[in-house]
C-alpha cells in the first residue's frame, strides 16, 4: 500500500521528522503540517536558524568543491536528508559528470523522495540506513563505490543525532579504517559553545523528534577525524570555512552555532 502522495505506509505521521524539519528550513515541499509546527516553534525562538541550515547546506557544496578539485570522484553522503536544489550530486556532477554518489539516511520520507528524484541517474543510489550501522552501509556503498580508491566521507549535521552512548567514536573509527589513503571527511556537528540560552534551549526542542541532538565542543568534534590531517583553516564555525568571498563572513559567524571541517587520510598506500 502506498500513502496519497506515493509514500511509503510505514512513515509516521504523528511525530515530527528531523529531515523534515531541515527541508523545511531550507524551502523545501517534501514536509507535513506536525514538521511545520515544530519548525515554527523552533524558529520563535530562534530566528536566524534558517540561516543557520542554509549556512550548513553552502558548508557542504564548498567542501564538496574543494573535494573535486583534490581529485575525489566519488562521494558518500551519510545522513543526506530530504534533496533541495543544490545537493551534493548536482554539485558533483556538474563538476564531473562521472563523478558518483551514494545517498544515506535514516529518513523513510528523504529516501523515498530521493530515489524518485534521482530515477534514471546510474550514477547515484540511495540506501536507507541508520549511521550507527557503518559496517552494513559500507557494504550496501561498495555497490556502486570502490572504496579501495579515495572517496569523500559526508557527514554534515548528522553525528550530533548520535548519543554518546551509542559510541560515535567507534562508528567514526569504522567508516575511517574502510577509506583508502587519500581520501577525505567532511563533518559539520552542533555546539553548545558560544551560544545564547535560546539557542541551546531550541536545539533540546530536537528530543520531540526521533533523533535528538547532542551538542559538542569543538575538541570533541575534532576528535571524530581521528589521525586524519585537518585541512586548513581548521575546525571552525562553518561559515568560516573557505568562504566564496569575504563579505559572506558576518561579524557574529558563532551565531549558526555549528563547527565544520574537513580531514585528510594521509596513511602511506600500502605496498
């Protein structure tokens, strides 16, 4: 059986979605009327939290474009959402055209809206899938990625819905021993630091949905690259990383309240 609008029956419309809520933020269609509310809630209290995703979303297509130019072809996007305009395959394949994406979340909605959107592209798939499965998305990504050659792990704004009891550290550690040398991670995680009581209030208003949020320190968003190189400028407030221009940097770039950077795996090819 199928819902009106073509989704799967399974979907639970009577608790807000995280990927929902983001699609939401970014002008997206692909949500419901419990997702609008709690996003409007949300934004009551937070105002510039749509700046705030959109400022997320230009994280990744920069990092994504720094990746194509350091040679990187195929891509692995874990926790990829509901697709809006200029997601991580349009900017890689308009870049390259042979360029490959694999597409991960837990989402039924964001899968089920990717797969129709991606129809008839060979060069991508989806797999619905939870990040603290990394063995079992591995093996589902090597079905259209070589990951015995450099691929560029995507983890924007995902880890933060891992608890520290389901060990992100270890997940992390096993995504990272499966990518050949020369590869890279991206990571944009939330963080308690420098932010005002309201945004740390609206950021527990994620424990209305299924994957509540776990804001972190910068230290500890960096210890998820692990022994990888971090790429310059560092770990930093996401607007600060490799703007476009520097007029796109404000005075206040703490206020999205999100930490990114990229890493790369320098261990020596094995002989």
């Amino acid at each position: 059986m199928q819902m009106p609008d073509g989704l799967p029956t399974e979907i639970d419309l009577s608790r807000p979605s995280a990927a929902r809520v983001y699609d939401y933020f970014l002008g997206g269609a692909h949500n419901f009327e419990i997702d609008r509310q709690l996003a409007e809630q949300i934004a009551a209290m937070t105002p510039h939290l749509p700046a705030t995703m959109r400022s997320g979303r230009e994280f990744l297509r920069r990092a994504v474009r720094a990746l194509l130019d350091a040679g990187i072809d195929q891509f692995l996007d874990i926790g990829s959402g509901i697709p809006t305009v200029g997601n991580v395959h349009e900017v890689a394949q308009g870049a390259n055209p042979k360029a490959r994406v694999v597409y991960v979340d837990i989402d039924p909605v964001a899968v089920a809206h990717s797969r129709e959107l991606l129809a008839g592209n060979e060069l991508t798939t989806v797999i619905h899938a939870d990040l603290r499965e990394p063995e079992r998305i591995l093996a589902e990504a090597r079905g259209l990625l070589d990951l015995d050659r450099p691929v560029g792990i995507l983890l924007a704004g995902v880890v933060h819905f891992v608890p520290d009891a389901d060990r992100p550290a270890e997940i992390l550690a096993t995504l990272r021993a499966a990518a050949a040398p020369g590869s890279y991670l991206v990571i944009s995680h939330s963080t308690f630091e420098d932010q005002p009581q309201e945004m740390l209030d609206a950021q527990r208003l994620s424990a209305r949905t299924d994957t509540e949020i776990t804001l972190r320190s910068r230290a500890e968003i960096a210890g998820f690259f692990g022994d990888w190189t971090i790429l310059e400028p560092g770990v930093v407030h996401m607007p600060l990383w490799r703007p476009d221009s520097p007029s796109d940097v404000d005075e206040h770039p703490e206020r999205f309240g999100a930490f990114g950077g990229v890493a790369r795996n320098d261990r020596p090819v094995a002989g």
